[in-house]
C-alpha cells in the first residue's frame, strides 16, 4: 500500500480518546458518509448477542446508512434492557450532532463483557467526534477500535467499474485479548462503488465465508462479532455489468482476506500462521468439519508451536471430528513434504525435514482424504505460553 | 484404601521393563484370571482405532477372557496392516505362553502414534510376565501402564452379593503427555463377583456414561482409549437379584469414578479440579453441549487457570454451543456464590469472593438456564503453562 493515501470518495472519519480504555489511548471511533450509503452486514452467530449488534442488525434492516460508531473497552454484552437503552442512545447522540436518522447509525462495541457503558464518557466524546471528521482519518479509527491488536489493521483494493475507478477500504480489530474478554472481532468496510443492496449482500456473503468464517485463533466466536460495508456510490459508475460485479467481489474478498489474515497474525501470542488445507473429503461440510477440528485441538497447536511434525495428532484429531474417513486413504503434506502416506508415517528423515519448514513463521498442512472431491482451507496459529499469559491474566 | 491389601480373588498380575520407554521403567503388564471370566469392554470412538483396539473389539465378542497384556511407550496406532499382525502376534505369544486360547487375550497399548512395535523387545518380555504373575502384583500393572501420568491410580471397592463378599478392583492411566503422542486412557478393573454378561455389560455402560465420559481435559479423544471389565465369578455367589445388581453398579460406578476424577486430577498441567454441574436445559443433549463447550473452551479454562471469576466468557461459551437457552434467565455460581443473575452481573463484590474460591484447588461452577428440567455434570481441569510446555515438546 506504500505511501498511498488511504480514504475513500465521500467518506471521514474521526476518532478521540473518550476513556472507556484504561491507557488514554483512541477508543471511539466514527464513519461517517456524505450521502447516503448502502449498507449491508454481518453479525455474530453467538445466541449471546451484545446491545449494539441487537441493535445495528435492526437498523441494517433499512439498507441504508450513513455513520458508524465504535467504542474499544467496554462490549455493552450481557447488559440487559439498560444496555439496550444505552446503544440506542449512542445512536441517538450521533444523529443528533451530525443532523441525521438514528436509524442512519450503525453502532458497535467490543471490550469488557457484563459491565455497563459509561454513557456519560460516550454522550461528552460525540461532539468532538463529529467535530474531528476529516477524509484522511481512516487510520486513527482503525487504530481506536484496537484492543489488545498489536497493530492497525488496513487493507485497501483499487477497482474500476466501466470507466469509474472506486476503492474498496476495510479496517479490521481481532481477537487480541491482553485484556480478558475482548475477544471480538470488528471490521468496517467502505467502498465508493454504485451498487445495489441485493448485490452488495450477495458479494458479501460469498467473501466472508471464505475470508472472516475460515480463520480461528481459539475456536471461541464472540458476543460482539460484527462487519459492516458502507457503499456510497461517489464512484459515479453505472449499475454494475456482470464483469464489474464479479470485480468488486473478489477486491471485496481481497480487502476480507488481508484483514483476516492479519488477524490471525495478531492472535494471542501465536508466533506461527498456519494454513490448513483439507483436500479429496466426502462432502464440503465434512471439509470443514476436518479443517475446523484441527485448527481447534490443543494437542495439534501446541504441536505447532513446538515445531513438531506430529501427525499422529492430527490423524487423530480427523478420526475424532466425526467425517467419513479411511485411515489407509489419508495423506498429509507440510508444505511441500509428504509425511505420511496411505495412514502411515513416511520416514523419520521426511519428519525432521517438515520439522525444519515449522520454525518458518508461516506454513501449510495439507491434508488428502482421498474418498471425494471437496476441499476446504482455513488459516489457523499456534497455541503459546503467550496466550495462557494474556488470557489468564486478572481482569484489570 | 489404607494398607489394605490390593488384590481380587483368582487374578494375578505383573509387569515389566521391557524397553519400550526409554527411561527404563516397567513399560508392560498382564493381568491374568485364573479361571474363565465373563468380559465386556469399552473402545474409543475416533474413527482412528489402534490395531490393538480393532483387535480387542474383535476378542471381546466372545464374551469370556482370561488375560489384558497392555504396553506404554508406544501406541501400535497408524501402523496399517503390520501394526494388527504385532498385535495379533503379542496375544499368541501370551495365549501360548499361559496355554489359553489367543481370543482369550485382550490387547491394549499407549504411546508414541506412528512407529511400529519393536516385536523383539514384547516377545523378549511376555515369558518374563507370566513368570512373575502373582497376587499381590496389581500395584505393579497400574505402574507399568503409566505414561507421564503422575500417579498410579487405582481403585478399589467391596460388596456384597447375597452373603458372597465380592470386590471390584481398577487401575487407569490418564492423559498425562509429557512425551506428546500420550493421549491415551486405559482402564481396567477386575472383579470376583459372578456375573452375566448382559448384566455386565449393563453396569459398564451406565457406569461409563457418568465417570468416563463425564471427564475432559482437552476435548482430544484419543485412538487408544480402551476401558475392560473382567469378572470371573471367585467370588461364588448366586445369580445376582436386583438389589445385588445395583449395588455391583453403583460399586463400579464408584470405581470408575475415583479413576476418572484422578485421571482429570493429573491432566497435563492442571492445577484446578473443576466441576461444571448445568441445570435447567431443554433437553439432556442440551446439557451436555452447554457443559462441554464450557469445560473445553480456551477462554474459559485460562480463566481458572487465572483464578478470575470471568463468567463473560461462560456465557459467549454458552451461545456458541447451539443449545436453546435466552441471556435472560441464566444464572452462574461459583460454588454456592451467585455472580450472574438473569443474565447479567450481580455485583463486583461477588464476583471477588468467587475469585478467592477460585484459588482453591477445587471448585465447582454452577450454570442455571432455567428453561427446562435436564441437568448434566463434567470434571475438567484448567489449561496452564504447563499444558504449552508438555505438549510443545519435541517428542524424544
């Protein structure tokens, strides 16, 4: 991305230390669009649902928005009828200062679970929020809605839809947790393309389920979950053709796929990225079901992080994982190393050589189940010291 | 137990160190009945069975046995059709060493995944095991089957059928893994009682369900777990009468239990022994999803680690776990001290004093979804430095 200029057509933002967060760092943040943009989402799966994601995916109904407003430090989860009241009022304060529908305001949190929002933190920090709002200030709310992330995340992607150049811009926070609880995951994602709201959804959905849906740190899906895209059509493009749409999906799932990976990269206290590729499986629930049981177990990512290449673990964390299998049909690659072949080991000399190729920073397991056709990849870490470290920490 | 003398009527045992460690410890052991026993068994349920499992899933239908030669130090798992020969081989050569039919051998082994049995080594020892089978050698059996479990365990329990004195005697060997691979647990227990098949395997399964299967420590199950269940009748009392039956049951039940609480006790690293009780579910499956989501999630297990009374995380484990249950009407405890009510925080000077129980080696979690009347149990531990450390090592 270089020194490139990162905003998008229409769009500001602003962010402002509001102290909700413990050090005095940014922790709101707003977007906000000059005209009218169409908006689509997606929320967490988790039946424990935070305030604001109850109340965004309401206002997402609409199709509609026009600001974004998000705090670091306190998740407003498993905060009952006053949290309710609390995300509304947020969006009500928003509207107000930028003259707008309450319904216009898309709101998220993530940060401590159970405790109540400090409204009056909130309601003092909008004015200067909506004062603060400048076309290049992308990166500072990227920067607030960090919690524990070690590092912004910012991906950018340059289209063009007939002759029209848009951009597509996405920032992202992941499941850092130095702080317990915030294990959340946030991304906001803005675009000046034209498109139709029907469209948007659809390319939505297509690049999530392989972007944000194919990573795990820690298998624990949060209360807070939440991506919103914001496309407001100062791009001028007309309604898009079939190739244009096509573009915007995959600089979308390109923009989606950044973002996760950094995410991934910013887990707690994993030193190593690794992809996990499941290919030849019966079915692509059963695919997932494989790559998802080994990117979860404990046995397989503390193997990973001791640069081991133990695949018994993993053979058994296949058998356990409750997909049609044959043992004698599976093979399983680090890298470009064979070590076992038809369910048996290949040779000590193949273990130490995909061995060496773990203290890379970054590899694949491959794993062949040879009984079908379906394949599926997820992206993973190792399981460390550091994570029991951040995570057992006292809340403070 | 006290000083109380460790055996059953008619059974004898011995093990030795026949190599398979490398620290030189007893490494084998054989359990013998002197007469016919009436057998039943319980296997794992990973679609990964070791050849030592296939083949005592076989010899087990016959109903009757009269040995167990188990091993540590190396699975036979992965090890295609030379690892059933080894394990067919390693019953021959004890039936014939015992003069018993090879189906009345049971086959049981733990260890590295992967690497072929050193044949010379097992065929060395088994005529030195049949040589020192004696009475008093259990003690010896449940040493031998240890991996890096840090204790033997053993259990034992005395009843009565009719005016026939009778004793049901286990030994276990938990998922202890200092050398990673290890993630076996064995369970066997002998008994003099005199006892139908039918019956038997009744006590098994209902036994099992409550103790075994109640116990988690990572959520990996292994391609060993193996659990056998000898009778051979010494005792000499009649068919059993119902009020017998039961309490035979519930004595099993009782052993099984002392052994699977010391196997969660000595899990890699744990330093908490925790009880997840969840009441109130709509259905038993309910319940068990709720407590094994929570009992084996990262999060939720570093905070007992962390001694922190972090019940945002109980409840984001709650709603990922696909159960029905509504925010509102859950209710948590840490031991008798209420922290949650109707979804939300009770205060923080509760959730201190839930902290200060939580420094206890002990404690239990209480999680009340108040929808429904099905309720479920599970011991688990906490994950630990310790846990990293054991299970990131190379294997050696």
């Amino acid at each position: 991305m270089g020194k490139k200029d990162i905003s998008v057509k229409g769009f500001k933002a602003s962010s402002i230390a509001a102290g909700l967060k413990k050090n005095k760092s940014y922790d709101m943040a707003l977007i906000y669009s000059e005209r009218e943009a169409v908006a689509a989402g997606v929320f967490t799966t988790n039946k424990v649902k935070a305030a604001p994601v109850l109340l965004s995916m309401e206002h997402i109904l609409k199709g509609r928005a026009r600001a974004i407003i998000a705090n670091a430090g306190n998740a407003n989860a498993c905060t009952g009828s006053e949290g309710i009241r609390n995300a509304e009022l947020t969006a009500e304060l928003v509207a107000g200062e930028l003259g707008i529908k309450k319904e216009e305001v898309l709101v998220a949190s993530t940060g401590v679970i159970g405790a109540q929002m400090d409204m009056v933190k909130v309601a003092g920090a909008i004015p200067g929020l909506v004062g603060g709002l400048s076309e290049g200030n992308i990166p500072l709310a990227a920067e607030a809605i960090m919690t524990t992330d070690s590092f912004p995340k910012i991906s950018i992607f340059e289209g063009k839809a007939g002759n029209h150049p848009y951009r597509i811009l996405g920032i992202a926070k992941g499941a850092g947790m130095i702080m317990p609880d915030m294990a959340t995951m946030l991304s906001f994602i803005i675009t000046d393309i034209n498109i139709e709201r029907e469209e948007l959804k659809k390319a939505i959905s297509s690049s999530v389920a392989k972007t944000f849906n194919r990573i795990t740190v820690d298998g624990d899906t949060s209360t807070n979950d939440t991506v919103f895209v914001l496309a407001n059509g100062a791009a001028g493009n007309d309604k898009l053709n079939a190739y244009d749409y096509e573009g915007f999906r995959d600089g979308l799932k390109d923009v989606m796929n950044d973002l996760a990976v950094m995410i991934v990269k910013d887990g707690e206290g994993a030193s190593k990225l690794v992809h996990i590729n499941i290919e030849g499986a019966a079915s692509e629930k059963d695919a997932m079901a494989a790559a998802r049981n080994i990117a979860n177990s404990f046995l397989v990512k503390t193997a990973f992080y001791g640069q081991d290449a133990n695949w018994g673990r993993i053979m058994a964390a296949l058998g356990r994982s409750g997909i049609a299998m044959e043992e004698k049909y599976v093979s399983i690659w680090i890298d470009d190393i064979r070590i076992v072949d038809s369910g048996m080991a290949v040779g000590a000399e193949q273990e130490k050589a995909a061995a060496e190729r773990m203290k890379n920073s970054s590899f694949s397991v491959k794993i062949k189940l040879n009984i079908g056709d379906y394949q599926y990849k997820i992206v993973t870490c190792d399981l460390t010291h550091e994570y029991i470290s951040i995570n057992a920490n006292y809340r403070t």
